[in-house]
C-alpha cells in the first residue's frame, strides 16, 4: 500500500535538497525559492496568530516563486494556504499553484474550504474586495461578511513531479499581506511496477502488497516478482513481468505481454497476445500459446512450445540442451527458428524425414525442435546435414562461398553430405548429381538425386553453380568418368566402386556422349577379370593377362599388353589393341575386329567358318611372331598400310619416316625442304572425350581412278585438292582445298572408328600442296586452330623456328588455295 510522506518546514528550509521517509518508500526532493528584484523571497519562519512555522512571504510587491520538485512521480498531495485576504488598497493576496507531471502536462488543482472572502480561476486563488477587513491578524480577521477564517486547503490528486506557488499581489492593491505554506502531505505515485517481497508471492489482481499501492489490472502492468519462487497472474493488458531470481511461475492472460526470468526454473504461458518470453537462465518451461510470439531459448535446458500462430524462437550461445516445438496451427509464414545471435559453428541437422524437425549443436549443447518452417542461421561457420529422404528443407542466412577469382571458391557455410546416395545406392552424391536451379524469388534450390532438396534464402543459384563453389560448400568433387581399377590383379563387375566414385552400372555416365550404364573402364595392371554390364561400355584390360566381357550393349574392347581373352557378349562389339596371345569372341550381334594399328600381320580365316580364324603377326621379314585367335567375328577393318606416302626427292615415303631437311615434290614450288615436323598421339581416352577429332577415312578410288591409290586416314581438318570443270563452273576456281570432315557422306568417305591414332605434320616455309597416296593435299598451316591442337613443346618449337607467326598467327601463313566453305563443298562433291 502507499505510504503517506510529510514535507515538514520546521526540518526543511526554502531552499535544498532533501530526503522524505527512507527505504523503497522514500522521495528526494528539491526546494528552489526565487528572489524577485525587490530581493524578496519565500522563507520557512514563524508567523501567524497562532504562530506557525511554515513557508511565509510578506509585504511583497512582486512575484516571488517557489519550486518543489520531487525526483519520483508523487500524488495526494495536500497543503493549506494560510491568510489569503483582501485589505484593498493596502493589500490583496494572490497565490497560483502549476502542478505539472514528468512530461510538463499541468495537472488541476483544488481550493478547499473557502469562504466569501475567496475568488478562484482555475489554478489561481485571490482574495477579494466584497468584504471589510479590520486588521491583518493573520488568520483570524473579521468582517461584516465573513466568519474569520481566510486560509485555503489546496488538493492535487496528481501523480505530478512539480508543484510552483507563485506569490504576488491581487488586482486591488500593489502589494501582498501575509501568505503562508504548510506543511504538505503526499503519497508516493504508483510507478507502473507491481513489485513482489522477496518471498514467494501469489502476484494476481488481489495483490497488494506493492509499496506504491501499484496493482494488476486490466490496463496493462509492469511486474517485477523479486526474489522467491513467485507466482504470477497477469490481467488482460499489456503486462511486463519481471520474474525475478527463483522458481516462478505466470499466466500471463490477454495482451501482447512480456515475461524476463532471472535464475531458477519458470514455468511460463503467454496465453493470449503477441508475447515475448525469456526464461533467462535455468531449465525454464516455455509456452506462447495464443499469438505470434517470440521465445527465448536461454541457459539451461529449456522446453519451448510456440502454440497457435507463426512463433519465432531466438537462439543465443550456451543454449544448453532444449526442446523447441513450433506447433502446425493458425499459421500464415510458419514457424521460425532464429539462430542468428549465436556466433559459435553450429551444425544443424535435417536429415530425418520430417521436414520439419531437426537438430543443432555445439560442443556439449544439442537443441531439437519441430514444426519449424523456417531456418535462419548463426553468424558462425554452420554445416547442414542431409540424407536420403531428408525431404524439403529451407534455410535463410547462409553464407555462400566466395569467389576468389582464381577458379578456386573460399567456403563460407557448409552441407554434410555424406548421407546422401547416388539414387539411393552405396556411392555418396558429387557435384555431378546436384541440379541448381531458382524458385520464383530467385533463390537458390539444390535438388538431389533422391528427391531430396533445399532451398536458400538470398542466395543466388549463380552463386553456386561452379562445381569449384559446390565443393567448397562441402559438397565431393565428381568422379572422373573412368572406372579406373589398381595395379593388381581383381574382379571388376556391376557395383565395382573406384577411388574416386565411379560404378560400373551406376547410372553415373559423365563422358561425351554417354549415358546412364556406359561405362569407360580402367583395369590397369594385374590379371584382371571385367564384367562390363549393361550400357555401351568401353573396356581397356590395360597390361596383364585379362579376361573382359563385354555383356549387354554395343562394347568397345580393347586387350591391351597381355595373352588377354575377350567376350563380346550380347549386341554389336568392337575389338582393338589386339597383342599377340589374345582370344576374341564376339559371341552374339555383329562384331568387329579392328587391327588399326596392328602392324604387319595375316588374316588366316578357318575353311569351315568364316567368322573364326587366326591373326598372325609379322616381323619386318614375314616372320610369324606371335598369333591371336577370333571367333564369331563379322567385319574385320584391316589396318592401312603403314602410313601415309609422301612423294619426296628419294620416291614416295611413309609420312612417318619423314624428317626435317628432307626434300618433298610440291605442285607449285618443286622440291621444297620440310622445316619442321611433328605429330600428335590420340589416346583411346582421347577420342572418347572429343570424337569430333576421329580421323576420316577416304577409300581408295573415293576421289577418283587411283585418288587415292589406298585408303588413307587424315585428321577432319587436313584439307585435299579437289580439281574439275565443276569447281571452275560453280566457284569460278579451277582448283580449291576442301577439308576432309566436308567430305563426308561422298561414297568411300566415312569417319574412322580406330582405338587410337597418330597425327602426322610437316611444315614448309610457306603453305604448300603435297603428294600423297596419288592424292594433292596441303601441309601444315599453322592457323590459330591448327597451333591449338598442337602439344605446347610443339607450339613453342614452331615460334622459334618462325617468330614472325607468334606475333601474327593469322596472316603470315596464306593458304595455297582458296578453301571451300561447308556449302560450297557439298555442292562440288554431290
């Protein structure tokens, strides 16, 4: 209850500072009293019959004020102006009272006990002229009119911080008679806060025990529980509620309330209302209940439960072991997990079912939760952890890798991915199996294999789309594409994992122009046994005696070093890098064995079966050196003599006997010497990753009688000499150089399908027309093109040899003809 304070006179003066009462209910106040230019001022004397110490002016001509100012909201404030009277012309009395709050409002006030002898206009009283005063007898004077008293009770409900009596002299004389102050009598204003003891309090709207006689209502309150283990109603406003160190519990009732708890355990429902709860520190329990509320996720080990409407839980450091549960109900953006106050590395994890729920932890501290639509991350390093079936996931706050411009990403935030499978089987997902795309509000969707996905908020999927920016987000590196095998000897069968997470049948085809089961296939060393599977697969045994099977689909076996058997199995195979001690067997479909590469060798078929027969290789005398044997062979691509024929000063010799200084027959310079020669070896990998670059084969008499005189092999770009009346009639050329690749789909002109072959170039001083195979072609133009396909030791030779071309590749070399664009070359060669 409110304690009532007296301002004393007799142990005050008219001006200080000064204390009432003590403890909670004490009130400091400050008493300032002006002197006018008369040098009058109010002073605490004795005056009066009866004589009464008070606050006294006298015989003043002008104003003179005094300010009571209180440093705490008071209110009941009660004092008597004594001796307000009229004695026109000598004297007239007037006394004006400004009450004003903490905010400078000015409050009414009230005249009490007044008699004829009083005039009052608002917050001014005055003494009139209506009756005859016979003296000044301060307090006592008489008249025709009035009973002799002529002092004044003044009344100020308040609360107010100011109270100014401002003394001066009426309307009907220049001066004031006698005007007195008495001691004033107040109570403390209730300061807003129902305040509990420390003991343990039942805080409801009975309670009344605060000592400003603050109390719980429906307007809205501030509570602050104190010490003890407190229990707390709230009423239907807008309640603050302090609950102090020890176990309290509230209801909170209507209103968006606050609740802050100290140490202990609290039991807290916010009820109705839009409310902000904070157990503070120990194992509180939590419960929005009605509303959007926000809940704070202290020390301790906490259950938190959001009830009804889109609740935000606030996460900070040292959150200790807690429970979160959202709650599906009434909800418009969802529930919110707000992690961004923790500055600790946090690892979330989302890999269950539910899309929902999860988890986050640092160090010794696990939170869970559920019915969470929305994920805001720490300001620390977070990892996300995924799995097969983790579903639809949605996260705000996460720092994308940085770009550091140099193709390499610094990471920011990471995923763990480690539980998420290639379409749920035993290899974990690279960069390969994630697709990247945007949602309607350009944030970044990762989708993976399984279905499962998440989306970042504010992130950009060109953030990401590097696979150099997927990794840095923790994400693997893909495989390579090769099913690559070790050095030993080993089975390699559907499921055959390598180190870097290529399967054999894994659906995981990431080489040019493959899909799904095409497998390229690395057994290396060792006495190997491969099973290829299903798929178009290309199977290299590599050195060692191997067995390979091709199974399903159209294969590609190659023996390598070794006495190797191989198996076609189902469908149209090829066999190459046939060794001396192999054995093939197409099996079923329409086989190939190609000796491309093969060197000097005879092909004994059995009499009795075409299909099947014995390869026979040759040393430079016809010497049998070795065999291999075919059955169930349909087509067998012999391999062209041994090189190209270049018609040179010494008669035509193979291009790869060629060398630098030899002299070689030019159609429009004669005998020019070669300045440089080089070659480019294409590996079966080679071809595979970029069949564009495979040979093209021109049959013999393609061209023409004895054009060439044997199949010969160029490279798509190596250009030939196409010279008729055609030419001349549509191009107006009688001669023009047509590139290879362009004539293909003429009879006899086909792309090669060798395992591997060699380029060949010779270069002159100028770009030259060659005889080969009875064949004009160019020799090497080193264009930009050109010079790009070549090794960089070979570049870097061809500048030393011709500086002139490194500072202007394009125009120093001219062709030696006028080359036929694609067009013009199918009109020509139809």
């Amino acid at each position: 209850m409110p304690v009532e304070q007296t301002l004393v006179w007799s142990d005050l003066s008219a001006n200080g500072d000064f204390t009432l009462g003590s403890g909670t209910e004490a009130v400091n106040v400050s008493i300032i009293s002006d002197t006018n230019a008369d040098g009058d001022a109010a002073s605490v004397r004795t005056l009066g019959v009866p004589e009464t110490e008070a606050l006294w002016v006298r015989n003043i001509d002008n104003p003179v004020t005094t300010e009571i100012a209180f440093e705490t909201p008071v209110q009941d404030v009660s004092f008597t102006l004594i001796d307000v009277d009229n004695f026109g012309p000598v004297w007239d009395d007037q006394v004006t009272i400004l009450a004003t709050d903490a905010d400078g409002n000015i409050y009414p006030v009230s005249f009490s006990d007044l008699e004829i002898s009083h005039d009052v206009d608002g917050n001014t009283i005055e003494g009139n002229s209506t009756t005859t005063i016979a003296n000044d007898n301060f307090g006592t004077d008489s008249g025709a009119d009035i009973n002799g008293a002529d002092s004044v009770t003044v009344t100020i409900p308040g609360p107010v911080t100011s109270i100014e009596i401002i003394f001066e002299p009426g309307a009907d004389a220049d001066r004031t008679g006698f005007i007195g102050v008495s001691d004033i009598t107040l109570t403390n204003a209730p300061d807003g806060i129902v305040e509990g003891t420390a003991a343990g309090d039942l805080i409801d709207g009975t309670y009344l025990d605060d000592p400003d006689g603050d109390r719980v209502d429906d307007d809205g309150v501030v509570i602050s529980a104190g010490d003890g283990d407190d229990t707390i109603v709230g009423g239907d406003g807008d309640d603050n509620v302090d609950g102090g160190i020890g176990n309290d519990e509230a209801e909170l009732g209507h209103g968006n309330d606050t609740f802050k708890g100290g140490e202990g355990d609290d039991r807290v429902n916010g009820d109705y209302g839009n409310d902000v709860l904070d157990g503070g520190e120990g194992n509180d329990w939590l419960r929005g209940s009605f509303g959007n509320d926000t809940i704070h996720a202290g020390e301790g080990d906490d259950y938190l439960w959001g009830g009804y409407g889109d609740d935000t839980f606030v996460v900070t450091n040292g959150f200790g072991n807690d429970t979160i549960e959202g709650e599906d109900q009434e909800e418009i953006n969802g529930d919110t997990l707000d992690l961004s106050a923790v500055t600790d590395d946090l690892t979330i994890d989302l890999s269950g079912s539910d899309t929902k729920s999860g988890t986050f932890s640092y160090g010794t501290d696990t939170t869970s939760f559920g019915a969470i639509e929305n994920i805001k991350l720490s300001a620390g390093q977070d990892t996300l952890v995924l799995a097969d079936g983790s579903g639809t996931d949605r996260v705000s706050g996460f720092q994308a890798p940085t770009d550091n411009g140099d193709g390499t990403y610094a990471a920011g935030d990471l995923l763990d991915v480690t539980g998420l499978t290639f379409d749920y089987g035993a290899r974990g997902v690279t960069t390969r199996d994630v697709t990247i795309t945007e949602d309607g509000d350009g944030n970044a969707v990762l989708t993976f294999p399984g279905g499962e996905n998440l989306t970042l908020e504010g992130v950009s999927a060109s953030d990401i789309s590097d696979p150099a920016a997927l990794e840095a987000m923790g994400i693997p590196e893909a495989p390579d594409g090769y099913v690559t095998g070790t050095d030993t000897s080993e089975t390699m069968a559907v499921g055959y994992l390598d180190d870097d997470g290529d399967f054999i049948d894994g659906g995981d085809a990431a080489l040019a122009g493959a899909s799904g089961d095409d497998d390229h296939i690395l057994a290396l060393g060792g006495n190997d046994t491969v099973h290829a599977g299903a798929g178009n697969d290309l199977v290299d045994g590599g050195s060692g005696d191997d067995v390979m099977f091709g199974d399903l689909g159209d294969d590609t076996l190659i023996g390598g070093t070794g006495a190797d058997e191989m198996y076609g199995g189902a469908d149209n195979d090829t066999f190459i890098g046939i060794t001396a001690g192999d054995t093939i067997f197409g099996e079923d479909g329409l086989d190939t064995l190609n000796l491309s590469g093969v060197g000097n060798h005879n092909i004994v078929v059995d009499a009795d079966d075409t299909s099947s027969g014995t390869i026979e290789f040759l040393d430079a005398d016809g010497n049998v050196t070795g065999t291999a044997a075919y059955k169930d062979i349909e087509t067998i691509v012999p391999c062209f003599t041994p090189g190209t024929r270049i018609a040179t000063k010494a008669g035509f010799t193979p291009v790869e006997d060629l060398a630098v200084g030899d002299l070689v027959c030019t159609r429009d310079h004669g005998l020019q010497e070669i300045r440089w020669v080089g070659k480019r070896d294409m590996s079966a990998q080679d071809l595979a990753e970029r069949p564009h670059l495979r040979g093209v084969k021109i049959e013999k008499h393609a061209l023409g009688e004895n054009l060439p005189d044997q199949d010969m092999i160029v490279s798509p770009n190596h250009r030939v000499l196409v010279n008729d009346h055609k030419v001349e009639l549509l191009l107006g050329e009688r001669e023009v150089l047509v590139a290879a690749k362009h004539l293909l789909g003429m009879p006899g002109v086909t792309r090669d399908n060798a395992h591997a072959l060699t380029y060949i170039h010779f270069m002159f001083d100028r770009h030259e027309i060659v005889y080969s195979d009875q064949l004009w072609s160019e020799s090497f133009q080193p264009g930009q093109q050109a010079l790009n396909g070549l090794e960089d030791a070979q570049r870097i030779e061809i500048f030393e040899l011709f500086p002139e071309l490194e500072s202007d590749r394009k125009n120093v070399f001219g062709t030696a003809r006028r080359v036929a664009q694609k067009h013009e070359a199918k009109l020509i060669t139809r």
